[in-house]
C-alpha cells in the first residue's frame, strides 16, 4: 500500500510565502519526474522545493542540508544545492527544502538519451570521487538511508519471501544461489561515502551526456557495493564490462553489489506484478540481467580486472 502524503501546488505556494516572503510571487508547478521519497516543485524559473512524502523520509532533508555543500566541493559533477530550509506548516508536518533548479533531463525521462557505454564511465567517475571522499564523520548506513552502505544480511528475511512469492516464474534456485553469494562477504576497508540510489531518475542528462547526480536521500557512509547496482538494472554486458574496468573495486564487492541488485528487483516484482506493469517489466529485466553476469565468480572478476 502506498502511504505517501499527496501535497498540492497550492500548499507549497503558501509555505513559500509564509516562510520565504521574497519568493512569494515566484510561480509553483510540480515537476513531471518527482521521485519515490519526495513531492517535488519547481519554483520560478531557478529554484526546486522537495517535500518528503512519509515520516520515513524525513532524517534525509537535514542530511542533505548538512552534506550536499561539503560533498560538492570533491565531485566531478553539479549535485543538488540547497538554498533554504522550511519548517512544517501550513497542514504539512515535516521540514522541506528550496534547492537551486539544474538544468537537464533526469534519464528516466528519455532512456535513448544517452550511450550506455559513455555513461558507465561517467558514473564511474563520478562515484570515484565520491567514494574518495573524507568519510570519517559521515552518517553511517541506518534507517536514514535504508542501509545503504551496510550489510546485505538486514534484506535476507525480505529477499527470501519475495524469491518465494515469485518463485513461479523465475529460476529460484540460481536466485538463492546469487543472493547466498552475495552475504558471504563484507566490506574490510574503510567505510567510504555511498550515494545509495545511482538510478535513472537521479541521472540528470545535458546534451547525451550526464550533467548532475541528484537525490542524496540515501547517502551515507560504509560499503560501496550498494552503488553498483546500475550495472544490472541499466546496463548491458558491454557496459557493465566498462563500469567494471572504471572502478578499482574487488570481485566480492562485485558480488554485493549484484545482491542489491537482485533484491530490489524481486522485491519490486513480488509487490507489482499484479498492478504496475512497467515496474514488473523492469525488475524482470534486472534479473535476467542479473542471472545473464559473466562475472559469476572471483575468476571472472579476476580475468576483467583493470
């Protein structure tokens, strides 16, 4: 059941004006691609209003705040810029956000927009950078980010049901097998910092070519495997193959990263197939993707390696 709170142009408008006087003349429209955790408003010609949708989203809205301008600053990238910080009012009951509006169209918008290849280089890049960044007081994987950057063992209950509820149609025994793989190794280096949602609706694109990263919600600090699942729910062979060689990563994190990937995708089917055609469509997309890996053990991993 979705439980998200709806909230209206005409809401937004008089939270801007009662809290941001300055802006109250600037038009409000919601934006076409709004995102799962968050309504989404553009404000005037230059600005962005994000309002989290349920409780369950409100730790993200401080985190950015506090983040997003450190992070910036080590990032090859435009990434969201707030501008302002709202309290709860006007019938709606958490803190929101004014951002500054890039330009760009997020990828989900337009999946013939770019090459795939080029763009497992860009992500690539840009989560180089990412993980290079100081970590040492950033917010460890938690309910914030939905553990993010922590371990795969806290989905195991709820990827397990989902292989079962789906089990009629895909091949349960190799998915058991890949999820298995995926819990019998943990991150032993340093906890890195993790965007936790590289997906194509965080995927702004100028010109074919990716212009901004958006969406930290589920930012944190820990295992960076729970960045690569891209490489599955995107990406072709030839492309993981790319976004392999472009990232100094070792096989086992490979592998936890195919775990996540697996698990949103079962997850996704196991709650849509009977209602949501497009997202059913997808996640058995992933899995096929999922299950078609060449690099199905540490040999494979080793043999691409850069």
């Amino acid at each position: 059941m979705d439980d998200r709170l709806q909230v209206s142009a005409e809401t937004v408008a008089a939270l801007v004006a009662e809290q941001f006087p300055q802006w109250a003349h600037l038009s409000v429209e919601p934006v076409e691609h709004s995102g799962w955790d968050n309504r989404s408003f553009r404000l005037g010609e230059t600005m962005l209003v994000r309002l989290p949708s349920a409780s369950r989203y409100v730790a993200q809205v401080e985190k950015e705040q506090r983040w997003l301008p450190h992070l910036a600053k080590h990032l090859p990238y435009l990434v969201p810029e707030p501008l302002a910080l709202g309290k709860p009012g006007k019938g709606f009951p958490w803190p929101w956000s004014i951002y500054r509006w890039l330009e760009g169209q997020p990828l989900a918008l337009e999946p013939h927009g770019a090459d795939l290849n080029v763009l497992a280089i860009d992500v690539a890049r840009f989560l180089n950078a990412l993980h290079s960044v100081d970590a040492g007081d950033g917010p460890a994987a938690g309910p914030h980010n939905f553990y993010r950057g922590g371990s795969l063992t806290i989905y195991d209950e709820e990827t397990r049901a989902a292989l079962i509820a789906v089990s009629d149609e895909i091949d349960a025994e190799a998915a058991r097998d890949i999820w298995q793989k995926a819990l019998h190794s943990g991150w032993t280096g340093k906890p890195v910092w993790v965007h936790g949602d590289i997906a194509e609706g965080n995927l702004l694109m100028k010109d074919r070519r990716l212009a901004a990263v958006l969406d930290f919600g589920s930012s944190g600090v820990g295992d960076p495997s729970a960045d690569l699942i891209l490489a599955w729910t995107l990406l072709d062979r030839e492309g993981r193959l790319i976004f392999r060689q472009s990232l100094p990563l070792d096989a086992e994190t490979w592998q936890r990263g195919r775990g996540w990937a697996l698990w949103k995708a079962l997850i996704t089917l196991a709650a849509h197939r009977q209602n949501n055609a497009l997202l059913a469509e997808w996640s058995r997309k992933t899995i096929r993707e999922v299950f078609s890996d060449d690099f199905q053990d540490n040999q494979a991993f080793t043999e691409f390696a850069p």
